[in-house]
C-alpha cells in the first residue's frame, strides 16, 4: 500500500478515544504511575502493589505505552517525563485526580448530539449553581492545572520581592494562586471572590498551605457583587472566561479595571485559541465542554481577548505560553 493512501487507524482510534480516558483514569485510580516511579517496573509487580489483577495491570501498561505516557525498556517499564511530572501522586501539578474525574465524566458528552442542535444544555443541565456537590471534588481535582500557570505569573510580576501588596482573584475556586502567591510573598494579602461552598475549599486549601490568616473570602456571586474601587494592586480572572459570553466579559473586566489601583495588573489564565480558529488542539477541543455546561461559554481567541480588554480599558496588554493548555495574558 502506498505511503500516501490514507488508511482508517486515525479515525479508528478516534472513535474509541474513550479508551484513552478510561485507560488513563484507571490507571490513576490504582496509583500505577506513583508504583511505577517508586521502583515496580513489571506487570507481576504492579499489579501486586496495586491490588489488582496481573492481566489487568498488563492491559494498562499496554494502553499506557499506546498513550506514551509510559516506555518499555529491556523488559522493564517506566514512566516517560510527561508521566512523572504531571501523573505521580504528591507532585504540585499532579493531574491524576483530575483523570480520575474525567473518568466519571465520559457518560455525558453521549449527549453532545442533542446539545450541538439546540445549541446550549438540554433542559437546563448547567451545573453552575453555588450548592451543587460537584464543586467539593471537582475544584480540588482542577487545582494542579493552575499551579505551572499561578508560578510563572508570579515569576513575571515579581511577586515574592513585590512587598505589602493586595490581590483580587474573582472565582478563584480552590484558592491555589492565593495559596502559591502568599506562601511567596509573606507580606501579601489576598481576597478571594466566589459562592460560599467553593470558598469553604479555597479556606482549607490555604490553611494547608499555612496561608490562611491572609486570605479574605467573600462570598457572592461575581456578576453583581461589588469589586470595589482603586483597591487592588493585582486581580486574577483564570478560567473564568471560558465560561462566559462576550458581553459578560467585557462587564466584568471594566468592573475588574475598575477595582485595580493605577498602574494595577490583571493576570489571566484560559484556553485561548489562534485568530484564525487552526489550533492549538486543546482549547478548539475545550468548546465542546463549554456547549455541554455553559449557555454563552467557548473558547475564545486572542483577538477577542484584545478586544474586550481595550474596551474594558486596558492598555498594555500581553500573551505568554505555558506548560499546560492554558495562556497567561497580563493587562494593565
């Protein structure tokens, strides 16, 4: 067969990408990515550390090497850089957690059909309700996407040699750059905003950081509770865009503008994709979350990015690559 002839193995392992998160999610509900880097390096091995059956542990493993995440060396397995950084458990920016979550998630896009004809979720399936218990798991397992993304910004604003300065993080959910930045700057204080239950996680995520006594929750909702004036010296908006429609955020960066001193930064972290919509994959593939649990949410472009800062009064604005999915975006 010619080299050039398309053959069917792409689509193939597209449609049973299901696998991948299964595979993936299983294989961190067991810990194998944590025994394989502690020195189990055969299925036999895994699967005793693991409590698992020996032809399960080898089906994962092959799995695992289809998805390199994991090689194979002279008989003996071990996890690629990708795994060991981002898959071992007690590492700062472990996803495993969030894979596991994942897991639990793959019942819903079977209703992506319906969803992409009506254009918004079916009967109302948004789960963006202060009281919903999805938070207390979900929040805690999304915090290590931030932790790669809360470091660099801190590198870029100099934070730890910034002294006695304040930061608003509007729907900061679990509280991860407040904790990261104030165990940075000992002289800093934060103000997170967010419902009451997120907030409850965002107090003990600190506290496990020891930065508590400098966190300040305000509960409310960030659409109309009141950021106040010239108050902050630094906002943060991660992940929030996403969620919301043009309109929305451009109301909420001018009342974010608005409550940051002159001369004050705004940090933004999401998904941004290419103005002409070609990549990267992963925020092109994000939009399809957002039409499952927004009504107005999407992946938007760095162009409307621009857009909306400049007319919510920002001036010097910048983009900036990360480790993760996500770009860092830095405005004044």
């Amino acid at each position: 067969m010619s080299g050039s002839q398309p053959t069917s193995e792409r689509v193939m392992l597209l449609a049973n990408g299901y696998w991948a998160t299964a595979i993936l999610g299983t294989a961190a509900t067991y810990s194998l990515f944590t025994h394989l880097q502690s020195g189990a390096d055969t299925a036999e091995q895994l699967a005793a550390r693991a409590g698992i059956s020996t032809r399960g542990a080898q089906t994962l493993l092959d799995g695992l090497v289809a998805l390199d995440l994991v090689e194979l060396h002279e008989g003996s397995y071990r996890n690629t850089a990708e795994a060991a950084t981002f898959l071992v458990e007690g590492q700062p920016a472990c996803l495993s957690s969030f894979a596991k979550l994942k897991l639990a998630h793959m019942s819903s896009v079977a209703a992506l059909p319906d969803i992409v004809r009506t254009g918004g979720p079916v009967a109302n399936a948004t789960v963006e309700v202060p009281n919903n218990p999805h938070w207390e798991k979900m929040v805690r397992d999304i915090a290590a996407l931030s932790v790669p993304v809360a470091t660099i910004a801190a590198d870029l604003l100099q934070l730890a040699d910034a002294g006695e300065v304040s930061i608003l993080d509007v729907g900061g959910g679990s509280g991860i750059y407040s904790a990261i930045w104030l165990g940075l700057n000992p002289a800093a204080r934060a103000t997170q905003l967010d419902w009451g239950p997120v907030n409850a996680i965002a107090r003990r995520l600190t506290a496990e950081h020891r930065v508590a006594d400098r966190l300040t929750c305000i509960d409310g909702d960030f659409h109309t509770t009141d950021l106040g004036t010239a108050a902050y010296d630094i906002a943060v908006y991660s992940h929030i865009a996403h969620q919301e429609g043009p309109d929305d955020n451009i109301a909420l960066l001018a009342r974010i503008r608005t409550a940051l001193k002159p001369g004050g930064t705004l940090v933004i972290c999401d998904y941004v994709v290419h103005d002409d919509r070609t990549g990267p994959p992963f925020p092109l593939l994000f939009a399809a979350e957002m039409l499952l649990k927004s009504n107005d949410g999407g992946t938007w472009r760095q162009a409307d990015y621009h857009t909306w800062l400049t007319k919510s009064g920002y001036q010097h604005i910048s983009f900036h690559p990360t480790p993760t999915p996500g770009t860092l975006i830095l405005a004044r």
